[in-house]
C-alpha cells in the first residue's frame, strides 16, 4: 500500500487559503483521508455575494489538487463532474504549497477530465490542450501511468484515477 501524505500538511494548506484570500474564501469543512477513498477534500464558501461553494480535493498519496464547483456535481459519480478553476483559490494553493516546500500539482479541468489509452495518446492529448508532461509529473507518477503501460481504468479519467472511492 502506498503511503499517504501527512494529514497536517493538508489541513494546513487549506486553512491557509482563507489567509490568502484574505478571508474572502472561508473553510466550512474538511474531509482527511480515509479508509478506503484515495481523496480528501474541504468545502470552502466565498464571502462575496452571490455566495459560492467550491470543493477542494485532493489525492492521499501526493498533493494533487482540483477544484470542483458544487453546482456541478453529480451525487452518483462523486468528483467525476464539475472541475472548474478558481484562480484566487489556486493562487492561495500555490503560494502556501511554495511555501511548505513541497512537489505538488494544481489539475485544470482539462488534465483531469483527459482519458488516455497508451503514452502517444496521452502525449497527443497533451499537446492539445497546451500542457506540458512536466507540469503534471508527480500525478502522472501517482497514478502509476508507467507501471499500468499507460492505461487508465476502464477507459476513465485522470481525475477519477486521482479521486475515485477505493483505495487501488
């Protein structure tokens, strides 16, 4: 089994968010790693009229983030739908990830809505949507792309392959 990134690190990236955006996003839930998801994740509502949910979620194993717009979600398939970004959050991730020193990635919904079958579609797919491979390594490395030869499973994506229920 592979071992999980420190719960701390997690909730502290989180709480720093509502730091970053000086409060104008606000935590309202978190969600640690647990037995048997492969995600965690904290519900943070926006200050500023309309009120806005977001859900950030990230991998148990590495700090791989996306952001899931909650209007969008389909209850049955559970952070399969509904990626969006959200540049003041993102840009709270990125600084507070900076600052702990850490590898991680932040997944625009098009890497996590991409489904691949070999490494030429991967790279082709890649290259149409103006990501490099670089830029998404350490989830390319999570997910185990290698080992598997590059399939996912089932023909799914790579944010279900990051945030599905079971623990692979």
């Amino acid at each position: 089994m592979k071992k999980h990134y420190p719960k701390q690190l997690f909730r502290s990236v989180i709480y720093d968010i509502e730091a970053y955006t000086s409060r104008k996003w606000l935590v309202k839930e978190i969600v640690e790693n647990q037995y048997p998801t492969t995600f965690q994740h904290a519900v943070l509502e926006s200050q500023i009229r309309p009120k806005r949910q977001r859900i950030i979620v990230s991998n148990v194993y590495a700090p791989i983030f996306g952001v899931v717009d909650t209007n969008l979600l389909d209850n049955n398939e559970f952070f399969k739908d509904g990626f969006v970004q959200e540049p003041e959050i993102e840009q709270a991730l990125i600084l507070s990830l900076t600052s702990h020193h850490t590898e991680y990635n932040i997944l625009a919904p098009e890497v996590l809505n991409l489904s691949f079958a070999n490494e030429a579609e991967l790279e082709y797919k890649l290259k149409q949507i103006g990501v490099e491979r670089k830029e998404i390594e350490l989830t390319l490395r999570t997910i185990e792309c290698k080992k598997n030869d590059y399939q996912l499973f089932h023909g799914e994506t790579i944010g279900y392959e990051l945030f599905n229920h079971w623990d692979d």
